[in-house]
C-alpha cells in the first residue's frame, strides 16, 4: 500500500510544529503589541492544525492505514 498520504501527513505535522517554534520566538522578539497579536494568532492556528494532524494519524491506526 502506498504510504504517500502518511509521509504528508508527518510533514504538514513537522512544518507546524517549526512554525509553532518560530511564533513562540517571534512574540518575545516582537516590537510592539500588533506583531505579538499576528504572532498569537498564527500559533492558535499552527496549534489547531496539530491537534488535526494527531486525530488523523489517530484515524489511520484504526482504519490500519498507519505504521509505526
């Protein structure tokens, strides 16, 4: 079976968590409050996306689509 689908799935996962990294850094390094707002709400999202990410992964170990 082709994993392909699998491999996205670990790489949108990796690219959202860097991007969580980055936004975390970004609001200390932030010069003023409408920066660390974006920053705030782009990790919410990055965050979001992560938890969709591990209920998919979740999804796949059930329809046997998924190894470890």
């Amino acid at each position: 079976m082709n994993k392909k689908f699998n491999e996205n799935i670990l790489k949108a996962m990796e690219g959202a968590q860097d991007a969580v990294k980055v936004c975390k850094q970004a609001m200390i390094d932030a010069n003023d409050e409408s920066c660390r707002a974006m920053y705030s709400a782009i990790l919410k999202d990055c965050e979001k996306h992560i938890q969709m990410l591990k209920g998919e992964i979740e999804l796949h170990k059930v329809q046997k689509k998924w190894e470890d």
